[in-house]
C-alpha cells in the first residue's frame, strides 16, 4: 500500500478503530471470566474487543489460553 492509498482510506480506518474502542468499553463490565489469572485483565479486554468486532463469545479468551498452552475455557 502507497502513501497515497493509505492516506485516502485513514480516515475511516481510525472511525472504525474508535468505533470498536467504544464498544469494547461497553461490552467489558458484561464479561465475567471462570478463571482467575495473571493476564485476566488482558483477557478481559482482549474478549471485549473480540466481541465488539463480531467474533463469538469466549473465541478470543480461548485462543489466548492455546496459544500460551494454557486449557481454554468453556
């Protein structure tokens, strides 16, 4: 991508940033986690952000957990 595409699409790609950010602040209270750990709060907000984008409940917490060999949660 040129500078030049870029900058004619910034714009848009910061509302939708914004857009998410918003919502994940309003989805993060709603979500209550089974396991308490070190990176919960990572995971809450991770989670938050996941659900604001469209993603399925747990898919980004359980991902998380994999990838850090950790068992995913149900």
């Amino acid at each position: 991508m040129t500078y030049r595409e870029f900058d004619s699409i910034k714009d848009r790609v910061l509302r939708h940033i914004f857009d998410i950010v918003v919502k994940a602040i309003q989805i993060r209270p709603t979500i209550v986690l089974e396991s308490v750990s070190k990176t919960s709060d990572l995971e809450c907000l991770g989670e938050a952000i996941s659900r604001a984008m469209g993603y399925k409940p747990m898919q980004f917490v359980n991902a998380y957990r994999v990838s850090k060999g950790k068992q995913p949660l149900q």
